[in-house]
C-alpha cells in the first residue's frame, strides 16, 4: 500500500470541512492508498484546527495514517505529493475582482515559495482559492523553474458539474448521459460551458434541448450559480466545491476512460490560440499519473471562439494587474 501526503491550506474554512473527511476516507486517492494529511492555516486559525485534528482521529478512518495541523509551511508543506490550496481572502462587500487579486496575490507568492523549497519533488498543486485562475498564474511564477508548469492546475471542475447538472436536468436525464461538456478560461462569470461539443445521452446537446436556451439561459446560469448559491444559503459553496476537488483530483490520478475528457484550468501551452503561461481552463485527458494532455481537435465554432476569446482577454488583464508579482 502506497502513502501520498496532502496539504490542504485554509484548513479551517467551509470548503475544507467539507474536504478533509472525504480524503481521509479515501475517496480522492483510492482504498489502496494511506494518506499522511496536513492542515495548514493561519497562527489565529490553529487551535480551530486542532478541532479538526481532533474530529479526523475520531473518524477512525482506516487510510488516515497521519494527521497534523501547523501555520509553519516548513512544516507542513514538507515532503508534500499534493498541495490543495484552499484558503484565501474572499470577496468583501465593495471590493472590486482586481482588489481582491492584489489582496490575494502575496498569499500565493508566499505559497509558490513554500512548496518550491519544501515540497516533494514531484508535488502536484491545486489551487481552489479565488481568483483561482490567477493565484495558480503567481505561485507557479513564485516557485520558479523547480516546480514544472504541468504540476499546477486551478479548479473549475465546480463549474463542470454545474454546467452538466443543469443540462442533464432540463433535457430530463442523469449527469452521467453528459459527456464532453467542457469549461473554458476563466473561473469567473466570463467562464464559457461549451455545450457545442457536449452529448446528452450520445446525442448532441442542441438536438436534444432548444439552441436558444443553451446561448440565453444554460450560459449566465452557470457563470452565476455561485452567486446564487450565496444569496440562498447566505454563505458560499461548499460541500459542492468539496465534491468537485476530489473529482478534480481523481480525474488527474485515474486515467481517462474511452474518449471521455474533464475540465481543469492549467498553464497554457498556446493550445486554441490561448495565450501562453495564462492559466486557462481547457478539456483534458489524463494519462493517470497526475499529468494530463490538452484535448486536440476540438471543434471550436465561431459563437464558441467569441466566448472563449472574451473570457482569454479578461485573463489576460488579470495577469496584467499582477505583473509586479510574476518575477
């Protein structure tokens, strides 16, 4: 039996209670595999997390073979396979999207660091964090050369399972009848569901509901669900944003089936004309060893390429506020 080693960061948050049992159960790496679990959190946050270190061990789960908490990175980001970078500022009433990345963008540069120095040479690192896209862009550039490009990816996964639940809904079906539904560019209400390339049941989803419900209303629901999320539970995703970072990592630790793809934001390669070293969401295979390659030949249509090309642009104004802090 194997053993990885996981950090999860903001350990103390909504998400991460949602998150930690779930790896401790072994539904992120598989029953073959022990996990060595380490919550990293602010100095305030760590006799909360204790709380949860606390909770873990009670749990009893058969794979948990470690669990500890620390606000020290050359503690607990030391040896690690897999960092999942929960935590970060969220969204204060009349904070703008560009104050929030120049509010987030030191965490991420202190974390590129940390893993560089610290990590296991063939870490792998997930951010979850908002601005996702763009906190994964400053702690990949923070970690340099010795953490390779292709380790690093940000959640839009979340968005994935959104978009499929509500298509697989309105033309009365399961999630699992919808394949191909992939997210494009950026975690944000730009994102783009691409039912264009998506089937329902083997069939093409606009044969299966009306075009014009996919361009008017399938779209802005999706890029808003969190919002609306937060103004019915008064509180943001979390067991939803848990599900979908275990299906993140499970998709790049198991090998994509037949001809099926997922979503994933990673450090483009200039694939569909996306520029490089942008951190874009795009469909992927997984070759089963946390790496993945870029799904080539998809057919992008003139309304697909309009909503990509939106959506690339407010990324790269995105990388634009945060140059000082790419090196």
């Amino acid at each position: 039996m194997s053993l990885v080693r996981v950090v999860v960061t903001g350990a103390t948050g909504q998400v991460a209670y949602a998150l930690l049992p779930r790896i401790a159960a072994g539904e992120m790496f598989g029953p073959d595999t022990e996990i060595d679990l380490r919550l990293s959190d602010i100095p305030p946050m760590i006799e909360k997390a204790t709380g949860v270190v606390m909770e873990l061990e009670d749990g009893a789960y058969p794979l948990l073979a470690r669990v500890s908490a620390s606000s020290d990175r050359a503690e607990s980001h030391t040896g690690a396979d897999w960092v999942l970078l929960v935590g970060s500022v969220p969204r204060g009433p009349g904070m703008e999207r560009g104050d929030l990345i120049r509010k987030n963008g030191p965490i991420f540069v202190d974390e590129g660091k940390a893993i560089a120095e610290h990590a296991s040479k063939n870490v792998h690192v997930v951010v979850i964090g908002n601005p996702c896209n763009t906190n994964c862009l400053i702690a990949q550039h923070a970690a340099g050369d010795t953490v390779p490009a292709d380790r690093w990816s940000a959640l839009t996964r979340l968005d994935q399972n959104r978009a499929t639940s509500l298509l697989a809904t309105k033309a009365h079906l399961r999630s699992r009848d919808v394949k191909h539904l992939a997210i494009w560019g950026n975690h944000s209400a730009t994102l783009y569901p691409d039912f264009t390339n998506a089937t329902v049941g083997g069939t093409p989803a606009d044969q299966v509901v009306a075009r014009t419900w996919l361009e008017t209303e399938f779209i802005p629901a999706v890029q808003k669900r969190g919002a609306a999320v937060i103004v019915a539970r008064g509180a943001s995703s979390a067991f939803s944003a848990a599900q979908a970072i275990v299906d993140h990592v499970k998709s790049l630790v198991t090998k994509t089936p037949g001809d099926d793809w997922f979503s994933a934001a990673v450090v483009s390669d200039g694939s569909y004309g996306v520029a490089r070293g942008i951190v874009s969401s795009f469909p992927l295979r997984s070759r089963g060893d946390g790496g993945y390659e870029i799904v080539q030949g998809v057919t992008v249509d003139a309304f697909a390429k309009s909503k990509i090309d939106a959506t690339i642009a407010e990324l790269e104004k995105e990388r634009e506020i945060v140059k000082d802090l790419l090196g």
